[in-house]
C-alpha cells in the first residue's frame, strides 16, 4: 500500500480500516486509496458512538411500533379489555363462592389476581391515553385518524395514502360545504407527516406516563399480538 496519499481524507489515516488487513470496517471498496471518502474519520471510538445510536433509534422505533398499534387498533384493545376484564372478575367471584368469603381464598390465587388485574391497568391507561391524543386533535386530523383505522390494510402501489386522499377529501368537503376540489390534498405525503406527528405526539404523552416501560410495553405487545 501507498505509504502517502495526497488527499486527506484516505485510508491511511481513516480509524475504519482495519488494523489487520487492508480492508475498511465499513466498505466494500477502500475509496480513500483513490479519493477523498465520505466515509472517513479519525475519531478513535467511531464504533462505540455507532453502536450507540444504533441502540437509540432501534428504542425509538419500538416506541413508535408500540404507540402506532394502539392508536391503529384502539376499537378492538378497548373490546378486548373489557371482555378480558368481564372474566377475571367472573372467574374469581366463583373462587369466592366457593371458598365462602375473600378472607378464605388461596394467597397464590390472589397473587394471581393482582398481576392479571395489574395488566389490566397498563391497557386501562392506554386506551386512556389514545382517547385524550384524539380528542387534542384538530377535527380534520381526527377525520384522519378514523380513516387511517379504517384502511390500516390498504395495500397497493400508494397503501393507505392513497385511499385516504379520496376519502378524506369527500368528507371535509361535506362537512365545509365546498366542493371537493377545494379541499384535496394534492400531495400524499402530507399524511405521513400527519401520522407521523399524531404518533410522536402518543409516544411522548405515553413516556410521561411511564407507559413505555419495559414491563408495561412488553405488557401491552402481548395484548396487541392477541389481536392482530
């Protein structure tokens, strides 16, 4: 290998390459034998600074993820909870009967009780929560989000976007007694940006809430998976 390369930003003095080969820890091609390289970098802990944000953003996506599912499929968690609910409180007002009064009932089958009901609590408070974030929301993005519920699993060359912008379009123009043309949205992307914002705006509300604990997300996964 060259021992000097006239432009500064080579493999030579690039902490990416790799101390044993001559190989770049990042890149196919060792570009900075021929040119300055994008990639280049002379900080010592590039890779621990990488891993870093790799953990950060894959912990913001599951964030997103948990946020998104609730707010998606708010009609069905809120059913299921309170069918869920509906049997513990059945199912232990036997064990009562049986047993002949609260003070007689197994300690295990009271733990039991409080760790259901405790999970219970968590999807109480974020259904809660999905509740508050759309009654907040301005009543064209409220339109949205019943409509983004509504074709969760529109799929196509645009997905949901597509089918919201005709929709959407359709209702505000009824509601506002303009025609149609007056009020589409020419570009899709204006609904992610929305969606985006309405998840962001949950996941925030949701961390104040220590909802996106471990325990409570983990909690809350289990319960969405049941219904998707």
């Amino acid at each position: 290998m060259k021992k000097h390369l006239e432009h500064d930003k080579n493999c030579l003095t690039c902490e990416k390459k790799r101390k044993t080969a001559e190989k770049c820890a990042v890149l196919e091609e060792m570009i900075g034998m021929k040119k300055n390289c994008f990639a280049w970098t002379d900080d010592p802990n590039w890779l621990k600074k990488l891993q870093k944000e790799s953990a950060y953003y894959e912990e913001v996506h599951a964030d997103n993820r948990i946020a998104a599912e609730w707010l998606l499929y708010y009609h069905e968690k809120k059913k299921k909870y309170h069918e869920k609910y509906d049997r513990i409180l059945n199912a232990y007002s036997h064990i009562l009967e049986r047993t002949g009064g609260r003070g007689n009932m197994p300690s295990d089958i009271t733990g039991r009780k409080g760790i259901k009901l405790a999970e219970m609590d968590a999807m109480h408070k974020w259904l809660e929560l999905v509740e508050e974030v759309e009654q907040k929301l301005p009543w064209k993005k409220q339109i949205f989000l019943r409509l983004r519920r509504e074709y969760r699993h529109a799929r196509g060359p645009k997905g949901w976007t597509s089918a919201i912008q005709w929709k959407y379009t359709q209702e505000v123009a009824a509601l506002m007694g303009k025609d149609p043309e007056d009020t589409w949205i020419e570009n899709p992307r204006t609904f992610w940006v929305w969606w985006r914002e309405i998840v962001d705006y949950t996941v925030r509300l949701a961390a104040k809430r220590k909802l996106l604990t471990e325990r409570n997300s983990d909690t809350a996964q289990r319960e969405i998976d049941k219904v998707i």
